[in-house]
C-alpha cells in the first residue's frame, strides 16, 4: 500500500512498487505502461502511467550504465496484489513477488 499523495481520484487502494532500472547495454526507455500489479487470484491493476509525481518513474531514455528509480502506481479496487509484472499486452516479461 501506499501512503504518497498522488493527483489522481482513487477508486479503491493506491499500491506502490519502487522500481530500478539499469541500462547495462546500450540505451533504456523504461516501459512505465506495461507494468501490472496482479493479485494471487489473477486480478490485474495497471500501472497509473499518466500520473506524475516527482517520486515516478520517469519513461525517460537512460544512456549506457545509467541508473533511474522511482516508484509505480496501481489503483487496486479488488484482490491485493502480491507481485507486480511487465506484461507487453501478451506475455508476461518480468515478474517480480513481494514478501
């Protein structure tokens, strides 16, 4: 859950992920509106991507070695979600659980 300020009306609970993004070859655009959090029943809530906040994590380009973090948005109106993923709109990419 999150405590943060945000300008958007929530409908049901605002969820946070900090996430971390290393450009390790070449340039990074983070993809900020592919990620999910996804409850353990398969209920998935996606990112608040046309939210900012100074904390979010900008979609800006990162050169080669560069580092960015900053948190994500869900709006969770059902189940609470256990992870959070990087879906493309057909499969899952990355997944990371929450302990």
């Amino acid at each position: 859950p999150s405590a943060d300020a945000i300008p958007y009306q929530v409908n049901g609970e605002l969820y946070e992920a900090t996430v971390t993004v290393d450009a390790i070859e070449g340039w990074v655009s983070p993809a900020v509106p592919f990620f999910n959090a996804r409850a353990e029943s398969g209920a998935n809530y996606r990112v608040l991507s046309q939210v900012y906040t100074p904390q979010g994590l900008s979609g800006a380009s990162i050169p080669p070695g560069g580092q960015t973090t900053g948190k994500v948005y869900f709006d969770v109106v059902g189940d609470v979600p256990n992870s959070v993923v990087i879906n493309d709109g057909g499969q899952d990419l990355l997944a990371w659980f929450g302990s």
